[in-house]
C-alpha cells in the first residue's frame, strides 16, 4: 500500500503562474520529493501579486492543471485541491506587545503560547490576517528562545501578525471556486523561502532576505532566529522594462534589452559597439542603472525603517528572484549597503535546472510537508464501467416447485429493479436529458 500524499503547490506571480507537484510521505520525516513542475506566462492579469483579471487568470491555471494531470508522471491521478504561495503588495508584519504575570511554580506551556499567539490575532482590525509569527519572548527582562517549559513571574513577548488585503485571498479563491478546487491553505513564502534559504547562523546573526520579482519586491528580517521585519515594495525588474519602453520600443524588445545587455552598474560605453535594437545603448545604460539604483536604495532603507543598523545584520542580505539575474544587481546592492550579499540558492538543484528558477516555491513544499494536518491533493481516476457490459443474474438453482403463481410475480418484480450499474447508467442519462431540456427550454 503506498502511504505517500501528494501536494500541489501553486505560485501566482506577476509574470507567471507555477505548479510543483511533490510527494511526502507519510511518516513523521514528512520527507518531500518533487515530482514535476510546470509553468505558464501571463501578462496583466496579476498585478504587484494581485489578480486584477479572474477570467484570464482562471484559464490561465487551468492550462496549467491540464499540462500537470497529463504529466505521466502523476500515473494518471486527478487533482482535487491545491496549496497557494501568498505574497502580495500590502503583505507586511504588524508588531503586537503582550505582557502576562506568570505563576513561578507552573511552567509555560504550549496552549499558553497558543493563547498569546489568538490574542494578538484578534488585536488587528480591518485586515487580514494570514499568519502570526513570534518575534520575542523575554521572561523576567531576559530573552529566551523557546518560552515552553521556561518558569518566571513576567512574560513579554512580541508576536508578529502577517497581514495583507482581504481582496488578495478572496480574488484567489474566487479563481479555484470557478474551477471547482479546494485551496487547503495558503503559505506565506517570504516566510517559508527564509525557513530554507537562511542558514541557522544566517537567521540567529541578523540577516536580510530580498526576493526580488517582476512587480514586488519582499523584504524579510531575521535576528536572533526570529522574524523581526516583513514588506512587500510595489516595484520590481518590470520597472527597468517600462523605462526602456519609453525609448519607443515594444514590450518585448525592451524586456530582451534588459535581459541581454542589461546591467546594474553599467557606463554608457560599456554598451557602444552592441546591436541593441537601434536604440541609444547610453540611453538603456542610463534608464537601467538609474532605475536599479533607485530600487536597491530602498531595500536597503527598510533597514532603517525597521528601526536595524548593518552592524546588528552582520550575515547581510541573501537575494533571490528573478528580478536578481540582472547582471551585477546584487553587486550594486553591496555596493550601496556596505554588507556582504550573497545569492540564495537551495542545495542539491544546479543554475542550469529549471526547478533553479523557483526557490522559493520549493521551499512552499518544504513548508507544506512539515504541516501537522497535511492533506493529499490528488486522487486516483474512478474506473469507468465499459460501454459493452452486460449485468448476468446468476443462474437460479432453487429447486423446482409446484406452479402457483406467485413464483412469477416475483420474478418480475425481481427483473423491474435494476442492477447497480444500471442505476448508475440511468442516473446520468437522466442527468444528461435534464439538462438538454433546460437548454431547449432556455433557447
């Protein structure tokens, strides 16, 4: 008997829509192995990670859930329900301060935490809430890792509620309502891209995750092992392909401009002896570099704004994303910060690898096979009774008694109530002309 469970996991990015399926199984390693991925484009219709189009991106992720079911890979097996990435312009940490008097003779315990942890939950209106995370607990003025267990006479924690518009999930369930799944759940992915990207020395030292993207840019804190900061910035590699555009190119010129030839801390004659398109290479020099400056100047600034010094980070910024494969973007943002950068990669998948391209929706899986009540997201397909079936009574044996009559009634009654199959049979036929009859009765 196979005792894997089968995830699904679904990213709906800016400039694309992304799929993971992975096995876990079932055991208390919740071990996760991938076994397909599949991407689609789009253009639009996802805007700062917010859908602005349900329709499009409707048949967008079904293209992407037929190219995944007929992956053979899944043996045949239906998808049911999925799991959904979350990171969205206005998903951001709000910091909530709970001070409890403990009983010094009785430990913390864990539903004790778990109090503390609904409580800040329900001090945030007017948002939603999609995670809460602990930022600090300090017993008696001093800091502990894991309160559980610990005894004292004053808590102080501070817990970090993950919030972001309601618009953004309900837009997202609206798309796999129409399509007739179930989203088990959403995943915060800075949060769990931070779980497997960071090292634990990374995250206890003080460091800073950038994800990068096409529209958003996140930025994730970490100090002490515990989340300190989280913001999405409305800005991203698409950016620097809307400047370009302005040179009185298409889209798609400008976007292969900026893959290309585009670089970060480029001069104007860095570019002069290349073909790009007739356009002015000190023009894309200048539009790129400026740009890419303007974008690193402000992650570097929500440094400040989460009230940290570099000195406190001293493990730097580990960038990821898309946006990132500018040439020499993360050397500029070291250049501007004055701390080591470092590009975020998980171990075991190669550069040239297309599953390299999805960090951190690989680490969504890590993050979802950990999950205490994990749900399988596939089915196996229901065997189809062939056409050409015939439902043989088996042959009567009873001896033979005197004819009175009642022998035949019973047989056609026995005969008039169908076999389970033609009960199955007739229930869609019934089905089938019922909706026919609507249909003619509509036109």
């Amino acid at each position: 008997m196979d005792d894997k469970k089968y995830i699904v996991a679904l990213e709906i990015a800016s400039s694309h829509i992304a799929g993971v399926v992975a096995t876990v199984d079932d055991a208390a390693s919740h071990d996760a192995s991938v076994v397909c991925y599949h991407e689609v484009s789009i253009i639009d219709c996802v805007r700062y990670g917010c859908i602005v189009n349900v329709d499009e991106v409707c048949n967008k992720v079904n293209l992407l859930l037929q190219r995944i079911t007929a992956d053979h890979r899944l043996g045949g097996r239906k998808i049911r329900s999925v799991y959904v990435a979350l990171c969205a312009r206005s998903l951001h940490t709000r910091s909530v301060e709970i001070n409890r008097v403990l009983n010094e003779s009785i430990p913390v315990t864990r539903e004790f935490i778990n109090q503390i942890s609904r409580e800040a939950r329900n001090s945030v209106d007017n948002q939603e809430v999609v995670a809460v995370v602990p930022g600090l607990f300090e017993i008696d003025g001093v800091e502990i890792a894991n309160p559980v267990g610990a005894v004292g006479s004053q808590l102080h924690a501070v817990m970090n509620v993950i919030t972001c518009r309601p618009q953004i999930r309900r837009n997202i369930l609206m798309v796999f309502d129409r399509l007739g799944l179930k989203v088990n759940d959403f995943v915060v992915t800075p949060v769990a891209t931070a779980q497997v990207l960071l090292s634990p020395e990374e995250r206890k030292l003080g460091c800073v995750l950038v994800d990068h993207g096409a529209e958003t840019t996140t930025v994730t804190i970490y100090k002490n092992d515990r989340l300190m900061y989280l913001n999405v910035l409305p800005m991203g590699s698409r950016n620097i392909t809307r400047d370009l555009v302005s040179l009185k190119i298409v889209e798609e010129q400008a976007d292969k401009i900026k893959r290309n030839y585009g670089d970060a801390m480029s001069a104007g004659s860095d570019l002069a002896k290349l073909d790009i398109s007739g356009v002015s290479s000190l023009d894309v020099s200048n539009y790129v570099t400026s740009r890419a400056g303007e974008m690193m100047e402000n992650v570097y600034n929500q440094l400040q704004i989460a009230g940290f010094t570099p000195e406190q980070l001293p493990a730097g910024f580990v960038v990821v994303g898309r946006g990132m494969k500018l040439n020499r973007l993360p050397d500029l943002l070291q250049s501007i910060s004055k701390m080591p950068v470092r590009m975020g990669k998980i171990k075991d998948i190669n550069e040239p690898m297309e599953l390299a391209k999805v960090p951190q929706l690989l680490s969504v899986v890590n993050e979802i096979s950990g999950m205490s009540s994990l749900s399988s997201c596939l089915e196996m397909p229901m065997m189809k009774v062939p056409e050409d079936y015939v439902d043989i009574e088996p042959e009567d044996t009873t001896p033979i008694k005197p004819h009175d009559g009642k022998e035949e009634k019973q047989k056609e009654n026995k005969k008039s109530k169908p076999s389970i199959f033609e009960r199955i049979i007739n229930k869609i036929k019934d089905g089938v002309d019922q909706s026919f009859s609507e249909d003619g009765e509509q036109n």
